[in-house]
C-alpha cells in the first residue's frame, strides 16, 4: 500500500498513522530530527528543531514552538498522544546535531551540542530513554521514519543507514 509521503521543513513537525505513510525531513545539520513512534497504535511523528532554548526569543517560540527543543519536544509528545500514542511505549530516535564549522575551523556557538545536550536533559527529566541516535559529526542527514514499521533511516553523502 503507499502512502502519503510528510515532508517536514525547518522548524516544522508532522505526525501521521495512515498506513504505507512516511515522514522525511531533510537537511539536518546543527538541526536535530526527533522521531517518535509508537509501535502498538503505529502512530509517528517528526520534529526538526533549529535551537536549544526558547527564551532567547519568546514571541518567536510563541509563533513557532518547533523552532526550540524546550517547546517543540513537549508539542511532539502530545501531538503523537492525540493520535493514540502511549507514552510507556513510544521508541525517540534522534540524528542531527552536527557542527557547523567556520572557516577558520571553530564552532564559536556549538549549536549541535547544545541540541543534543537540551533534548537529552528533557527526555532525562521525563522519564524517556533514547532508544537510538547518530549525531555530531559535520555532515548533514537526511531522516525518514516509515509509519508501517517505526523504521528510521537517514541518508548522509548519499549512503543509508538505518538508525
């Protein structure tokens, strides 16, 4: 059977539990992809975050949550949870994170790290375990989670890989 393919943008989230759909977002570089999958209700849902903390700009996270990981990730849970989702058996994955170098070879801002540090102290503080994750690095990745099988794979340079 195929499905609707979601494709999810920067700062943007998608949830979906039609069968043969999917979920793809694409360019991860600093940006962290989050999926979330429920095996039992086959309910999935893909988040790209762009930065760690909302309070650097509160009108903007008010506008758009997915753009932070302290107000994206909650709207994921809850989005994946209206649509059957339990949360003792949802999987997260996650990839992205990357250092995004400048010419003279430093990260000043480390925004990937800072992601990744975020999004691990929020799954931390409740109670959820990342079941898998690839990020850091310098390369950027492309994220797809199948709705029929909870399959995550990512693309980077052309190569696939499941996560």
């Amino acid at each position: 059977m195929s499905g609707e393919k979601h494709v999810v943008g920067v700062a943007d989230m998608k949830v979906a539990k039609r069968p043969g759909d999917s979920i793809i977002t694409y360019a991860l570089g600093s940006c962290l992809g989050i999926t979330l999958y429920d095996p039992v209700a086959k309910v999935g849902g893909l988040l790209h975050i762009m930065l760690p903390l909302s309070t650097i700009d509160s009108q903007k996270a008010a506008q758009n949550p997915f753009m932070f990981v302290d107000t994206g990730v909650p709207k994921l849970f809850l989005s994946c949870y209206q649509a059957g989702a339990q949360k003792q058996r949802c999987i997260v994955k996650v990839a992205g994170g990357a250092s995004t170098k400048s010419q003279g070879g430093e990260d000043h801002f480390q925004i990937g790290k800072r992601n990744i540090m975020m999004l691990k102290k929020l799954l931390w503080k409740n109670s959820v375990m990342l079941k898998a994750q690839e990020v850091g690095g310098t390369v950027s990745r492309t994220m797809t989670l199948d709705i029929d099988t909870g399959e995550v794979t990512l693309q980077t340079g052309g190569v696939k890989s499941d996560l």
